[in-house]
C-alpha cells in the first residue's frame, strides 16, 4: 500500500507559505506606525510613580533629620545625668555639678 504524495498542490503547506511572502511585501512599504493607546495613561502612571518617589525621599530625609535629632537630645541628656551622677569621696553629689545645672536651665529659659 503506498502513501500518496500530496506535495504542494491543494495542500494547507502553500497558501501558509503565500501568506508569510506577502506579509513580508507589506513591511518593507514604509508604513508608519500606530501612535500607542496607552501612551496618555503610560505617560500618567510614570508622573504618579516618580512624584511617589520624591515623596518616599522627602520622608525619609525627614526621618533622617528627626533621628539626629533624636540621637543629639538623649546624648546631651546621658551627658548631663553622668554629671549630675557624680560624687564626691565622702559620697555626696558634686556641688558645683549641681549648681551648673540649676543655671544652665535658668539661662535657657
């Protein structure tokens, strides 16, 4: 029993074959190309995430500057209670530590 051979003629095999050369025709043409439909929405989406990253910048900046702060304040405050803290050899607390004090506040104030 032997299998005929369809080849090209009638076959699925050519009329695909036609399609791609004339689609490679139509390319070479010079057409011009779509504008993007999405292009006014892409260009929008683009704005809201780069203003949402100078926004996350901004804050952190802030958290920055509110951490030194931070760091600064409980630095002066381990600074002033090891002065206050301070005794003499008879174990009473250093008087003019403590004077120093009293008038520093005053002179803020």
């Amino acid at each position: 029993f032997e299998v005929p051979d369809w080849g090209d003629e009638g076959g699925r095999k050519g009329k695909v074959e036609e399609k791609a050369k004339s689609k490679e025709g139509k390319q070479g043409k010079g057409k011009s190309a779509k504008p993007n439909p999405f292009g006014k929405v892409a260009g929008e989406a683009q704005a809201k995430r780069r203003a949402e990253a100078e926004e996350m910048e901004k804050k952190e900046r802030e958290r920055e500057e509110a951490s030194k702060g931070r760091k600064a304040y409980f630095q002066g405050r381990k600074k002033d209670k090891a002065m206050h803290m301070k005794k003499t050899k008879s174990g009473q607390p250093v008087m003019k530590n403590m004077i120093d004090g009293m008038l520093k506040k005053l002179q803020n104030d």
